[in-house]
C-alpha cells in the first residue's frame, strides 16, 4: 500500500517538475506521434495551451516541407530504431511563425520493456542561430573587405609562418595568385640577405613576444623584382591566450619613396643654392670693406718704407696697417661664421665697447636712411661670450631691423643687467639682455613661430636665406643665454639677446684693447711648417723675433726628412697642406714631440686637435708666444717620469 503510495508522490512530483520548466517544451507522444502531454515551456515558445494541441499529430510543428520530405516519420523512426534522435531545424508556432529549434526524441518503455510512445524535449534556439547568423554576415563582409582591398597585401600566417590566406592586395603587388603562395612560408618574400641574418624569424618572434613588429625594408616580388615595403605584424591569439598565427599588413612605398628622395635632393640642392647666394652677396658686400683695408695696410707700408729711409717716425703708419688687418681678419671671421666654420672661443666681453666699436661699420652697413641710437648704463657687467661672433649677432638683429623698416626709421640697442629666478626660460642667474629695438611692420603669432627656424624668412626669393636669426639663436643657446622675439603687427619687434654674466672679474681677460707683456721662455730650435712662403717666412721672424732658432719647411714630408738630421724641440705645422696634412704629420712624429696646429678654419677631424695645441690664424706675436709656451708645457706635464 505504502508502495503504491509512494510511487502515485513520486510521480506527481515528476508531473510538478515537467510543468514548471518554461525553457524547453517538454511532453509526450503515443507510438503514432499523437501529443499527449504538454508543459509550460510548450505552452510558451510554441503558443498553444494543452487543450489546444492534446490529441493532435506533433507533425503539425514542422514546416509544411518538411512534412512533405516525411521528416516526423522518420524522426520518430530513428528515435525507436536508434535509441535517439537529435537535430535542428525550424518549426512552427501555433501563429505561423518560424523558430529554430534544437530537438531530442527518445523512446519511451514501460518495465517490461514494451514500447509505449516518445518523450519530446525541444529548445527555442532562435537568439543563438540569430547571433551566429549575425557572426558569419560579419566575417563574409570582413572577408570581402579584406579581398577587396587592393593597396594592402592583408593575409595570415600560422604560428610558424606559413600562409594560411591571401588577398587581391596582396596578389597585385606580390605577383603570387592564392594557389601558388598559400602553403608557403612568408620569408620567401625577404631578400637573400635577410634571410641569411635571420631576419622572418626575429620579425615573428618580436611580434609573439612584444605585441607587434614594424618595420620597412626591400621586399621580393615574384619575378624577383624588390619593392620597398612597410611591414606590420600582429600575434592572433584566442581568449585563453594561445597563438593562433599572425596578421601581416604590407604596404608598397617605393614610389613614396623614391618621391622623398627625389624632394630631399632637390631641397639640399635649393638649400645649397640659397646659402651659396647668399655667401656671394655677402662676398660682394664685403669685398668694398676689404679694398678700403687693403688700401690702407698697403699704404700705410709703403709710406712706412719710404720715411724709414728718411729717418722719420713711421709707428703711426704701421699702427694704421695693424688696425687695418685686424679689421680685416674680423670680417673673416664673420665669413666663416655664416659658413659654419668659426668655433666659438668664449671669453670676457664688454658689451658696452664692443656696440660702440662696431658702431661706424653698423652704421655703414644699413645705410643713410636708419638712425641708430645707443642706450647703455654708466656701468654693465661683462658678459661670457665670443665677441666675434657676438659682433656678427648684432650685426644680424640690426639688419634685420633695418629691413623691417622699409621707408626708414630708427632702431635702438640697448643693454641691461637682469637677475633671472627659477621657473624662468632661463637658467636661474645674473644676464646682459642686449636688445635691438625696430618699429617697423612687426610680426603676427604664426610668424613669430617660426621667426628663428634656419631657412624661414619673409623677405621673399632672393632677399634672404633666413639663417641670420637661427644663426643668432645658436649663438646665444652656446654661450648658455637665449634669443628671445617680442613682436606685435604695425608695432615694431624686440630682439632680446640674453647672455650670462661672466664670472670673472670685469677687468679680467676683458675684450678690450689692452698690452699684452712680452712672455719669455728659454731659447728653442723650432721647425715651422707651411705651405705659403710668406706666411712660413712671417711665422718664422715671429719665433725669431722671440729668440728660437727656426728651420723652415714647406711641406709635411720635407719636415720628416730635416728631423731626421736636426734635431728640433717644437714643431709649429699648417694643418691645410697637399699630399700631408699637419694632422697627418703630427701623427709621424715621436708621441714626446711637442706639436703646434695652425689652421684658419675650425673644421679639422675629430682627434687631430688632441695632437697638439691648436692656433687660430691670423695671430699676433703675443699669441704665438702664448701657444708655444702652452706647447712645451703640455708635453713636460705628459713626459713619463
């Protein structure tokens, strides 16, 4: 009795768990497929209530072509001969509308094994179908974009390297068609050289171990031509992580390429032009200054040769040819200076005299139409600079000054100490600002910009090369100040040139005209070397004059040849030579041979310098002295004990 009870509990607990389940249709069908139970989850997605549908051929749920095809029966038929049956298809509501559906048929026996009818259990799988659908539209438009695109060679490789896909992109400048490269290894597209290096493997490799490769580099087509490519690899791992292979993007740049290299000559070129043409106005305006120098140097000479004879004073002549060639080897200097071949040789500058020094030849050099007015307190700090190329900066800033004021004007250099603090442009310290004042057409913001770029000018083609101010910005920037523009449109520009005060005492190395005592030294035989004649016969009366002994040679190798007979304490070597540089020569001699460079340019090759202590022509007595003396110390302060 208890039996029987139990099994009635059970069996309607069983019925109370089939109805409460709403997400699979679940129920029964006799052995001729005839429903007869329904559940909730029936009721739902299908949209018949059990009233409806008990009683009535479960066929009624397929499509009317799959009925045609006979597809009830032979479910109903696989499920009894096999045990199960499983499949998706779609199905009908009771409304006519089509789900997909994911179906299970079982056959249902009793305890003695006698067949009575199936259990159907069937899920709305219409929201998963959907969203694949929706995935594989996705990867057909993706996989069309991809063979669309034609600019691009897009394929993917496994995680060794091999092609697993090909597009039109990369067919059109590969050459290979799908069939011939997929199955192939990538690296067939480097060159012999890169692969020999390894090269496809470390471009794997970085991409698997860094996220990404990138690179350019010459590329092989089929026919064996090569193609400058960029080449971009991406790791394709799955969401546990593991590589899947690699995403290759190549793009064909040659003809980018050789359009760069094509604009960068031409724009050296243009450069080159610009810079020549300017030198040559520079030479031009400069050859006027040179004759007047010349004309004095050579008159003043003469004169002086011509009252020798008569006993009369000559100091005043040769002080008028000395001044003269001073002159003369500032303007070199400034040459070399535009041409980027004068170093800079920072010293203690009076910023006060040097203005007032350069003020007949600024004055010469703009014209009659521009006044020039000089403001300067009783007493300015020096500043740490070169004054030579300090002379050239200003020179710069008042032309360009001049030229802001086409119809003429006045333009104002002034000077000023300022103490700068921490948060400034600048270092924090004491500074000169020399300022060179125009109020002319001024500059807008854009313009102002890019005022101190090396080429930018607005002076328009011919009348200018836009080096003055970046000229005057690296200068500044190599003394440790800074070129700083103030500018407003119709209302003038403010160059201000900031230069750090020097620390040394104001009177101390000052660039002023000052006497320099005679240095004396202890008697040497020197062997001077130079090419020029009259430069090698001056530089020995120089060493003369101080009391050495002088061997003279006019080249490098005619010098080796008389120090293997004299034997000589100091060399003094042009470095500018044929066939034997003075470098090349220093490099000859004995490590303990004191070595004196004399050059007139500041481009000679890194290392030669440190062969010996390095004179800058023209030099006077006074500074060949000095070089000298700085020679022989050199070599007692290296000489092994």
């Amino acid at each position: 009795m208890k039996s029987a009870e139990n099994g009635t509990q059970q069996t309607s607990r069983f019925e109370l768990l089939v109805q409460s389940v709403t997400d699979y249709a679940i129920y029964m069908l006799d052995p001729a497929g005839v429903v007869i139970s329904w559940n909730a989850g029936a009721e739902r997605f299908k949209g018949y209530r059990a009233d409806e549908i008990i009683g009535d051929h479960f066929s009624r749920f397929y499509t009317k072509e799959d009925r045609q095809a006979g597809m009830p029966a032979r479910a109903l038929e696989t499920a009894l001969n096999e045990g199960r049956f499983e499949a998706e298809g779609w199905r009908v509501r009771k409304d006519g509308t089509r789900f997909w559906a994911n179906v299970v048929i079982d056959p249902i026996r009793d305890t003695d094994g006698s067949f009575i009818g199936f259990a159907k259990v069937t899920r709305d799988l219409s929201e998963r179908r959907k969203a694949e659908e929706a995935l594989r539209s996705s990867e057909e438009r993706f996989r069309l974009l991809v063979q669309c695109v034609t600019d691009y060679a897009i394929y993917m490789l496994d995680p060794t390297g091999v092609i697993v896909s090909w597009n039109a992109g990369a067919q059109r400048f590969k050459g290979y068609t799908a069939d011939e490269i997929v199955g192939e290894h990538f690296s067939r597209f480097y060159t012999e050289e890169d692969r020999k290096i390894g090269l496809p493997e470390t471009a794997l490799d970085t991409a698997a171990r860094a996220g990404r490769f990138e690179a350019e580099g010459w590329r092989v087509r089929k026919d064996g031509t090569r193609f400058w490519a960029s080449v971009v690899i991406d790791p394709v791992r799955d969401p546990a992580g593991k590589l899947l292979g690699f995403a290759k993007i190549t793009r064909d740049l040659t003809e980018r390429r050789e359009a760069q290299q094509a604009l960068d000559i031409a724009q050296e070129a243009f450069f080159q032009s610009q810079k020549m043409d300017a030198i040559g106005k520079l030479t031009g305006g400069v050859a006027h200054d040179f004759n007047n120098l010349l004309a004095v140097i050579i008159g003043s000479l003469d004169l002086a040769r011509r009252r020798m004879g008569e006993g009369v004073d000559i100091s005043r002549f040769l002080d008028n040819a000395m001044s003269a060639a001073e002159r003369g080897a500032t303007l070199t200097q400034r040459m070399l200076s535009f041409a980027r071949r004068q170093e800079l040789k920072l010293e203690t500058v009076d910023v006060g005299d040097l203005v007032r020094g350069m003020a007949e030849l600024v004055q010469r050099t703009i014209g009659a139409g521009i006044s020039i007015d000089t403001e300067f307190p009783l007493r300015l700090a020096p500043v740490h600079a070169d004054p030579s190329q300090l002379e050239l900066a200003v020179m710069n800033l008042v032309v360009n000054a001049r030229d802001a004021m086409p119809e003429g004007g006045r333009v104002t250099i002034e000077g000023r100490e300022k103490r700068i603090g921490r948060g400034a442009e600048l270092e924090p310290g004491d500074y000169v600002r020399l300022s060179v004042i125009d109020r002319g057409q001024g500059m807008d913001k854009a313009t102002l910009a890019r005022a101190m770029e090396p080429f930018f000018t607005t002076k328009g083609i011919g009348k200018g090369t836009g080096l003055g101010l970046s000229m005057v910005h690296g200068f500044a920037e190599q003394c440790g100040g800074r070129l700083i523009l103030k500018s407003r449109p119709g209302k003038g520009t403010k160059a201000e040139l900031w230069l750090p005060i020097s620390k040394a005492a104001a009177g101390e190395d000052s660039h002023s005209p000052a006497v320099v005592p005679q240095i004396e030294m202890e008697p040497l035989v020197v062997l001077t070397v130079d090419d020029d004649a009259l430069v090698l016969m001056n530089t020995a009366a120089m060493l003369e004059d101080m009391g050495h002994r002088v061997l003279q040679a006019t080249s490098a190798r005619e010098a080796l040849a008389m120090l293997d007979r004299e034997a000589v304490d100091l060399v003094v070597t042009d470095y500018a030579m044929p066939v034997m540089t003075g470098a090349d020569l220093a490099a000859a001699l004995p490590a303990s041979m004191p070595v004196l460079i004399v050059s007139g340019y500041a481009e000679i090759p890194a290392g030669a310098e440190a062969m010996g202590v390095r004179l800058n022509k023209p030099f006077r007595d006074e500074q060949l002295a000095r070089a000298v003396r700085e020679a022989m110390r050199l070599r007692e302060a290296t000489a092994i004990p």
